[in-house]
C-alpha cells in the first residue's frame, strides 16, 4: 500500500510519499481500502506533535476516511467485506488501506459518494453535537458562529438551520461571507484579521448585538478562539451559551465576571470524547445526522480535492486558513 507519512515533526512539507506493507486484518479490527480522507485540522496539529494524540513514527496523519471493507478480523459482527463505509480512525488515514477498530466504522447509505463521506462525521458530529447536546439549541434563538466558512463552522450553519435558530457567520472576506449566505446564513460579519486591539474588538461586539436585535446572540460557536473570543462573550445575550470548540487562533483568556454579569455559561465540546463516553447519544446522533442527509438538510461542501501524494498542499491549504467548507484527499 501507499501512505503519506510524517517521519519527523514538522508542517505538511515534512511529509513523504512511501510504499508500506497493506495492514492485516487483526481481532475486532477491519482493513478498509480508503477511497477518500477528510482533511481536517487536528490533521495540520498531529504531524506537529502539537495534538493531544501523538502516534509513534512513521505514521499518517488523516483521522476521517472512507472507503470498502477487504478484509474482517475475528469477531468483527455486522460488518462484510465488500461494504461501503466511513471510520474515524484518529490517524492513518492519508494511505490506501487502513486498519480500523470495527466499533469505529459506520456503514453509509449507497447514494452517499465516498468523498461526501470522508467529509461527514468529524464536522457535522462536533456540531450537531454541540448544537443539540451542550447549547440545547431552540427555534428562534440566535447563534453567532465564528470561523464560519470552515468545515466545522459550515455544518454548524446548516445544523443551525435546520434546529430553527438565526445564523450568523462571522468570518474574515467577503468570499467567505458570500459562501456563508449561499449555505443559508441569514446574516454575515467581516471581522478584522487582527482582533487585538480593544476597540476593534469592541466594534465587533456591537455589530453581533446589532445584528441579533440589540440583545446580544443566545449562542456562541467558537472555532477561533484567541482575541475574538472575548468580544463575542461580551455580546452574547442574558443566559447565553459560549461553545468552546477550538482553537487555531490562540487559546483565549476569558475574565470570569462576564459569565456573572450575564449570567451565562462557557461549555466545552469535545466530541471525540463524547463518542467514547456517551455512546449511546452518539449513536442517536448518527441517526439524527444521516436522515438530515438523507433530506437534503445538510451536504459537506467539498471546495477543494488533492491526490494522495499532494496531501501536504492539503493540509497548507487549511493551515493558511483559505478553506471554503471542506477539503479531501483522493486515493489512487
């Protein structure tokens, strides 16, 4: 098999193209010939030895794909060769064939394409899962996402949508914005690339307030962090919610009185532990998510697709910040 491996710590150019052995198919596993793999950013964090997970080298980055099933390991139940799935595998995923725990892969509906797939339950799983479970999201509420026009803040509008909230997309062009509105965004914000000084910051708090009625907003999704964190917690609404989802600008310094004044919360999303931890939510969720693709509610939109041996331009392109929606690697 190929695999696109990180040998050393370093950015997606420290990244090489190598023929490896095709994995065997151990107890409760199974080998899954990868047709496509979502990009993702913990992808751009993981080659870096900057991710809570750091693998032994030589390894894949690539923590979504999706692909045919080759080969079952002993014990494997309700699983076959031949069928057509997505796992979520944490890494290994940038290669041909990938050995996966059966309990992390999920059967896909026949119409669903491979790289649709590969780009579904990372960025739809952490949102839906931050919208319904952590924020209990309610039909017409208002919900400010920022970082909107990426993976997880594009699911997160058509999630939004979908719950009956008002969306607005905060994000940094006017093409980001315009993207943002064609997948249903009522309304957008251009914040301003550097958000440290205070009465930028200010500006932006009351654009958001302007813009959810002069109230402030009943939701905060933050997939920015850094300095656009605290304006937007100083626009939220009385008994808002602040989603604490990632952080590719900087991990932010919130001063806790806000939370008092406003009576607010700040609530943690992290959906991978959600998935291990509450098994039985996420398989509801799975539910949740499949039929709303099934209706036409939600569709990852792909902007971009690498080959496998072009991967590394995959993982700059989403470092530069430059992604609409999503990216993916195709497999030869």
């Amino acid at each position: 098999m190929k695999a696109m491996l990180s040998k050393e710590v370093g950015g997606p150019e420290t990244l090489v193209l190598e023929e490896m052995p095709t994995p065997e198919a151990k107890k409760g596993h199974v080998v899954i010939r990868v047709h496509a793999a979502g990009v993702n950013f913990p992808d751009t964090l993981i080659i870096r030895d900057m991710y809570q997970m750091k693998p032994p080298r030589p390894f894949a980055p690539g923590g979504e794909i999706a692909g045919e099933i080759e080969a079952v390991g002993e014990g494997v139940k309700g699983l076959s060769v031949g069928d057509r799935v997505l796992g979520m595998v944490g890494f290994g995923g940038f290669a041909t064939h990938v050995a996966a725990e059966a309990s992390r892969v999920i059967k896909i509906p026949d119409a669903m394409p491979y790289d649709e797939a590969a780009c579904f339950i990372l960025t739809y799983g952490t949102s839906h899962h931050a919208l319904k479970d952590r924020a209990n999201i309610q039909p017409g509420e208002s919900l400010l996402i920022l970082g909107a026009a990426g993976g997880v803040g594009a699911a997160a509008i058509e999630l939004g949508k979908a719950a009956g909230a008002k969306v607005i997309a905060a994000v940094s062009s006017e093409e980001k914005a315009q993207f943002c509105r064609d997948l249903g965004a009522d309304e957008t914000i251009i914040y301003s690339c550097d958000m440290s000084d205070r009465a930028v910051q200010k500006e932006f708090s009351n654009e958001i307030k302007k813009l959810s009625g002069g109230e402030g907003v009943d939701v905060v999704y933050d997939a920015v962090g850094g300095d656009y964190a605290e304006p937007a917690v100083r626009a939220l609404a009385w008994k808002g919610r602040f989603l604490v989802v990632g952080f590719p600008a900087g991990i932010p310094k919130i001063p806790l009185n806000l939370t008092l004044l406003k009576g607010c919360q700040i609530v943690g999303v992290f959906w991978g532990a959600h998935t291990l931890r509450e098994p039985a939510m996420h398989a509801e969720n799975l539910g949740d998510l499949f039929r709303m693709y099934g209706e036409g509610k939600v569709k990852p939109r792909i902007s971009a697709s690498y080959p496998l041996a072009q991967a590394g331009d995959a993982l700059k392109l989403l470092s530069d910040r430059k992604v609409l929606g999503k990216v993916v690697v195709t497999m030869p």
